[in-house]
C-alpha cells in the first residue's frame, strides 16, 4: 500500500462490506509526541472471534480459496515498519474498530497521500452511509459529518455531483496541512 489514505480508503471499505451504516475515521497527528494515529470504528455485523485473530495474518489460507485477504495485514506491516502497531476490536452484531499508529516522524512512515480524494470517493460511492471525520494536528481539529450536509441539503442526495465536488474542494482545503 503507498500511502495511509489508501489504508484508510480499505479499511472503510471493510466497514462497508459489513454493512456498516456509519463510520467514524479519527486522524491524529502529534508532532510533540511524533505520534500519527488512526482509528476507524463502524456498526457493522462484526468480525466472528474465530476470525479475529487471523485477520492481520496474510498467510492464513492461500488466495484462491483464502477466507481473509490483505487489506489489515498490509496496514499491520506499514504500522510495524514506522514503529507502530494495531489493534483490532470487534463484537459481533455491533461492530468494529481498528486502531493503528505510527512514529510520524519514521523514516519508512507511509505518507498521508490525498486524504481530501479518498474521504470523497468514500462518500460519493457509499451515498447510503453515513461518515465522521475528524482530523487533528497539533490540537487543532476538522470536524466533517455528513449527517449535518445531509440536513442541510435537504432532498439533493449527497453524492449529486455538485455536492461531490464541493465537498471535495472543502476537505482539500481544510486538509491540505494534514500531513
Ligand atoms: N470492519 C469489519 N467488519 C467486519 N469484518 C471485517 C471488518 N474488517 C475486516 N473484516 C473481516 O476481516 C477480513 C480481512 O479483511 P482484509 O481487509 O484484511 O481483507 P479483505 O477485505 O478480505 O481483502 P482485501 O482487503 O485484500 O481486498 C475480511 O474479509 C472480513 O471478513
Ligand atoms: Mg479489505
């Protein structure tokens, strides 16, 4: 995976195969603490235990008949490479989370990639599900909920292409220090 916004863009994909109806994406980044952290926590049916703990393991089945892909072990592995981990959370019929940090400052840390692109194709794809995006640099927070441009546009459907591109425009905006 090149950067984090890929990470991000999969494993809210995971959320939404999971049938999750909202999904909550936090993005920190402590230059003090030179920590870069992320957790993404949905409503989806949950992850059985028996499968939790094979979830960050890619060899678990060989691919053709594999029962869990790649996506959380990559993001285990880009994790580990810049002196972090994850962790993996789930109770079944409730829900998700999946929390991972970074040393920001590492070396061989992914970098952000373009956060404003993934949260976009995220919500124009998935116009059924609703997101909350916070991130945070330094204490200073974004805050983006579609639940609040969902109340404001009334009838317009949040992925009519003009609210798409809106939307795009404001996360590229709010987001461009976010690295
Ligand atoms: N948020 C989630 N809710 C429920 N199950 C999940 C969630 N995230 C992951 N899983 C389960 O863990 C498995 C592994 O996820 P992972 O992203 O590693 O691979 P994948 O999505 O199956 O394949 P790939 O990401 O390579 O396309 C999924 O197939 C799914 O069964
Ligand atoms: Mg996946």
């Amino acid at each position: 995976m090149e950067d984090i916004s890929l990470h991000i863009l999969d494993v809210a994909e995971n959320s939404v195969a999971a049938g999750a109806t909202l999904i909550t994406i936090a993005l920190r980044v402590d230059t003090v603490q030179d920590l870069l952290e992320l957790d993404i926590e949905d409503n989806g049916r949950g992850i059985p235990p028996e499968l939790l703990g094979q979830v960050l393991n890619p060899f678990y089945t060989t691919r053709s008949t594999r029962k869990v892909g790649m996506g959380l072990s990559l993001l285990a592995q880009s994790a580990r490479e810049a002196d972090g981990d994850i962790s993996v959370r789930s109770a079944l019929g409730k829900g998700t989370r999946i929390s991972v940090h970074f040393r920001h400052s590492h070396i061989d840390r992914k970098p952000m990639g373009n956060l404003a692109d993934t949260f976009s194709v995220l919500i124009a794809g998935n116009p059924a599900v609703d997101f909350v995006i916070t991130c945070t640099r330094n204490g200073e927070e974004f805050l983006f909920d579609t639940r609040e441009i969902r109340t404001e546009l009334e009838d317009v459907p949040l992925n009519a292409p003009d609210v798409i591109a809106a939307v795009r425009d404001h996360l590229s905006t709010s987001l461009a220090d976010m690295k």
